[in-house]
C-alpha cells in the first residue's frame, strides 16, 4: 500500500468512518414498516447487486490507467455505498475518484481496500437484514 493510501485509510478510521453506518437503513425501516413496505431491502438489494459491477469496472479502469473511467466508476460506487450507510467505502471511493481527476490512476490498494470492505458489509448487511438476500416480490 502506498504512503498516500495508507494514510487514507487511516485517516477515514481515525475521523471514527466506520464501515457502515445503519442510521439510514434503520430510518428506512422505520418508514417502510409504517407503510407495509421494505425500502431498506430494497436499497441494499440495489448495493449488493451493483457493488461488485461497480467494483469491477474500477478495478479495470484502474488497470488500463483510465482515469475518466476511474472517475464514472468511483463517483457512482461512492453514491451506492452512501445509500446504505457504508461511510468508509463511500470515502475512499471519493478519495479514489478525487485521485482520478487529479490524474492519479493508481488506486490499486485502495481498490483491493473497497472489495476487503464490501465483502464484510455485504455479510455485516444480510445479518442484521436478511430478507435484503431474497428476490424482490418474494
């Protein structure tokens, strides 16, 4: 891991960005049990559906040194994991988008760091959430 990266990720654990954050799933089931609906499964089916294509493209782009590809991919990856509550990830894809732009395209640490956080939110996500793994209209 690069010096820069490595600073990255500890400056998002320093400033207490845990890996997910369940205020907004929790308000979101809230609001869906008043309406007999599941919008927090809804939204995390979204998450787990399109975070490994989201990280996929990035890892790619990261590999062929597109930086405007690095940029669609982290931009829309950091959208996704705000949704859910997943602080960190959401973080140092902006980190990872920010590099991009900047012309950096080397992220390969930090992209390695978001499949390592995705795998335990996704686990984290489907415990504490467990109809969020069955297709919708079941």
């Amino acid at each position: 891991m690069t010096e820069t990266s490595a600073a990255m990720v500890h400056a998002a654990s320093a400033r207490g960005l845990a890996r997910l954050d369940l205020t907004i799933l929790r308000q979101l089931e809230a609001i869906g049990a008043a309406q007999g609906a599941d919008p927090a499964g809804d939204v995390i089916r979204l998450f787990l559906t399109n975070t490994p294509r989201r990280l996929a493209e990035l890892t790619s782009a990261i590999n062929g040194g597109d930086a405007e590809g690095i940029v669609r991919a982290a931009h829309a990856l950091a959208g996704g994991c705000g949704q859910v509550g997943a602080r960190r990830m959401a973080h140092l894809a902006s980190f990872v988008e920010q590099q991009a732009q900047a012309g950096l395209t080397n992220s390969f640490d930090l992209a390695g760091t978001l499949l390592r956080d995705f795998e335990t939110v996704r686990q984290v996500l489907l415990q504490m959430f467990p109809t969020a793994a069955e297709p919708t209209g079941v």
